[in-house]
C-alpha cells in the first residue's frame, strides 16, 4: 500500500515538541499573523492550524486567547526593549548615528512588528504593558546626549522631542505608511529619510 505523499508533512508538522519549544513556535506563529491580519487573527485555532498542535495544547500552554496574546506582547515588548538597547550602543560609537537610530526604530515597528503591537496595546487600553519599554527609551535618550554632548544647555529636552518625533513617525509609517507614501508617490524609505535628514535638527 503506498503513503500518500503529504503524509511526512502532517508527521512533521505533528511532531512532539519540548514545552519551550512549542511555546517559541506558538509565539512565533502569533507573531506572524499579528503583522500579516492584525489583533483579531491571533486566535488558537489560527495558530494551532500554523504549526500543527491541537487547541487543547495551546490551552495547556497559555490558558486561553488572551494568555496567548498576553504572553505575545510581552515576547514582542521584550524584543523592542532589546532593539532599542542595541541602538544605544550603536549610537555610541556609528558616525551614520541618525540613520543608524532612525532605521533601527523603523524596522522595530514595521518588520518587526511593534508598530502593530502598539496599535494592539493602545486599543486595548492595558498600557500597562508599555511600561517594560520606559528604561529602554530613556537609555536611548541617554545616548543620544551623549554622541551629541555639546548640543548645549536644555539639550536632554531637545533629544526627547527628537525620540518622541521619530518614534510618532516609525509606528505611524508601520501602520498606514504604504498606503500613504502611495497616495502621494513616495518610496519605501521616504519617511525614513525625512526623519534622519531632520534629527540634527532638534540638537542644533
């Protein structure tokens, strides 16, 4: 009797799985459908479906959708703080800083999907799991003062409206920023460039 040819495929997909690596998987898979369909396409089933383990599993691991979801923002959050520490680093000693900061915030929100984990949390109403995020912005804010410590007196306010500027127009470009820049004929990194091009300005 032959083995119908999709057989190894639905094998593997139901393979048995350590408890931490389906969790990675079941987040990673979250994750994908969060940036691909938005909030409402993280569900159990849709991630069941992704990486071939039944819903009862899922339960096993996170409780239900919202523990799915909750422990969701919490990898994505932890991920963002990460990027924005390395970007504090970076700053420190890349003479390209404002292009190496302004890409670095840009692909947090957009590729890598804090842009929609934003709008997700701020929908949602639980700013409260913004909050692991402050230290990192104001390590940010510490570095920047510092590759530019000689922008003179009230510069620490200067460079928190330059951050605030920056992140309004990552996480807006991640959000509505395709359709925008194709409304008016602009490239991919058009915002990009006009946020690197104007950073200096707010410590000049």
């Amino acid at each position: 009797m032959s083995t119908p040819a999709n057989e190894p495929a639905a094998r593997l997909k139901r393979r048995r799985r350590l408890p931490e690596e389906a969790r990675r998987e079941a987040l990673a898979s979250a994750r994908r459908l969060l940036i691909e369909a938005g909030p409402k396409a993280v569900t159990l089933n849709a991630v069941g479906k992704q990486i071939g383990v039944t819903h009862a599993t899922l339960i096993h691991h996170f409780g239900s959708a919202a523990g799915l979801q909750s422990a969701l923002m919490g990898s994505m959050i932890a991920d963002l703080t990460d990027a924005l520490a390395e970007t504090a680093v970076q700053l420190r000693s890349d003479a390209g800083a404002p292009r190496a900061l302004t890409d670095s915030v840009f692909d947090a929100a957009g590729p890598g999907g804090a842009g929609r984990l934003a709008a997700w949390i701020a929908l949602s109403g639980d700013l409260e799991h913004l909050e692991p995020i402050r230290a990192a912005v104001i390590h940010v804010v510490d570095a920047i003062q510092e590759k530019f410590s000689d922008a003179g007196e009230g510069a620490r306010d200067r460079v928190a409206a330059a951050v605030l500027f920056m992140a309004l127009c990552a996480f807006g470009d991640a959000i509505i920023g395709g359709p925008l820049r194709g409304m008016l004929g602009r490239d991919e990194d058009s915002a990009r460039e006009i946020v690197a091009g104007l950073l200096p300005t707010f410590l000049a």
